[in-house]
C-alpha cells in the first residue's frame, strides 16, 4: 500500500471513530431524557433544554452528564450538585 493510500485509510478510520463517538453519545443523551421524563415527570422538549442547561451550568460535557443520569435511572444516586440542578429546572416547567 502506498503512502496516499494509506494517508486515506487513516482518515476514513478516523472519521469512522469520531461518527461512532458521535453516535455513542447521541443515544445516550436520548438515554437520559427517558430518564428525565420518568423521573421528573419532564416533558421530552423540556427535557433537552434541561440536560444542556445542567451541563452549561456546572460546565460538564453533556455526553458525561447523560452518563450519569443514565445511571440515575438505573438506581445510582446522583450527585448532590447535579440533583439540585435537575430538581429546581425540571420545578420550574
């Protein structure tokens, strides 16, 4: 293989990495709103203006954020700062 090709190969790889990472973390922010709309009784347009507003706040990627909320749902507890943080914007919809 030359070096062109191979130059090609790396880009196509890393793209491919980069659309999966993407992906990864678009399910599991969708994870989370399910999460959001059982827990806090959110409704699902709410619920998206809810994760991003949390993650702005305490400055967390939302991908990160998802992942514990995710967890949340499945009986973890949260963290105190991202519990305060849901409970007063989801009472205010």
């Amino acid at each position: 293989m030359d070096h062109e090709n191979r130059d090609w190969l790396k880009r196509v790889h890393s793209e491919n990495e980069q659309l999966k990472r993407t992906g990864d973390s678009y399910a599991a922010v969708h994870q989370a709103l399910g999460v959001l709309i059982a827990r806090c009784q959110t409704p699902p347009d709410q619920g998206y203006e809810i994760l991003g507003t949390v993650a702005r706040h305490l400055e967390e990627d939302l991908a990160a954020l998802a992942a514990e909320i995710i967890q949340w749902g499945l009986g973890q507890p949260l963290r105190p700062v991202v519990e305060r943080e849901l409970r007063k914007l989801a009472a205010r919809r």
